[in-house]
C-alpha cells in the first residue's frame, strides 16, 4: 500500500505547483496524509476522490481547527499510523510526538519543515518536511511516501 505524506502546505489555495504534486506522487495512492498548517480548508480541495487523513496544525485558521482534530490514528494494511502536527520549538520535537500515541507502528508528523526519518522504542517517526519550503532546511520544498508492504518504509521527497 502506499500512502502518500504531505505537511506545512500553508496556502489559501490549491496552486498549479501543488496539483502537479497530488496528481504525480500521489495520484496512485490509496490513503494522503496531510500533518497539518495547510492554512485554509480550500487547500483540501485538490485531494478530491482522495481518501484523506487531516490534522489541524498551529497556524490553521479557526475553520480547520473546527473541523479537524489535533491527533488521530490510521489503521491500515495491519497497522498503526498516529497523524499529530507537533508543536514547541523544532529541537526536540522527535520526542515529544514520540509521546503522542501508544500502540501505533508509525508516527507522522510536521511542524519543523525539517525532514526526518528515524525510529524511537520501535517506533518509525516520518516528518516529509514541509510542501511550502523552510528557511531551516536545504531542502525547500519535499513530500513524502510510506509504503506497506510487509513492513512500513518512510521515504523523503524533494520537489524541485
């Protein structure tokens, strides 16, 4: 199964640049995962015939924080994916959503615009970085991937 990873899109609106991404990375994958500050609820609008998992971030506006939680857990292909955004500075985040859940097998999350991949307690932590471009990272604009196949894998995406 892939799953297709996306966080810190921070837009009003769907941009050409975002449609071109949904429609290449994402567009055979069963589940998308957005781990919050997409910024407005219309940005939701390019996932359409998707089926989406959102969380709402620290800097959504008050109509996603309305409509979406600020935790939550998939279940698929046998496992457990916890979906928060994250919050407090970027060092140290790892950690605190390591904290978020128990009995999952996966952890996304946002926040940092920094990519990551690692594995806490046998737990994979997967942060795709973010789709608007950090200053904090070389990295300026990336996505991500899990793939289910008998084992969960996180891979990073850099869109140029």
């Amino acid at each position: 199964m892939k799953i297709g990873v996306i966080s810190d899109t921070h837009l009003d609106k769907p941009t050409p640049l975002l449609e071109h991404v949904v429609r290449t990375y994402f567009g055979d994958a069963e589940i998308i995962l957005h781990a919050g500050d997409l910024h407005r609820r219309q940005v939701l609008d390019v996932f359409r015939g998707k089926t989406l998992y959102v969380v709402a971030g620290n800097r959504d506006d008050g109509e996603v924080k309305k409509w979406f939680p600020e935790r939550h857990i998939i279940e698929a292909s046998g496992y457990r994916i916890g979906l928060v955004h994250g919050w407090g500075p970027p060092f140290g985040l790892n950690k605190r959503v390591a904290t978020c859940f128990s009995n999952v097998d996966c952890i996304v999350f946002g926040h940092s615009h920094r990519p990551f991949v690692g594995r806490k307690n046998g737990i994979l932590l997967f942060n795709p970085g973010a789709f608007c471009g950090s200053i904090f990272s070389l990295w300026k604009r990336n996505i991500g991937i899990l793939t289910l196949d008998g084992e969960i894998r996180a891979e990073v995406i850099r869109i140029t």
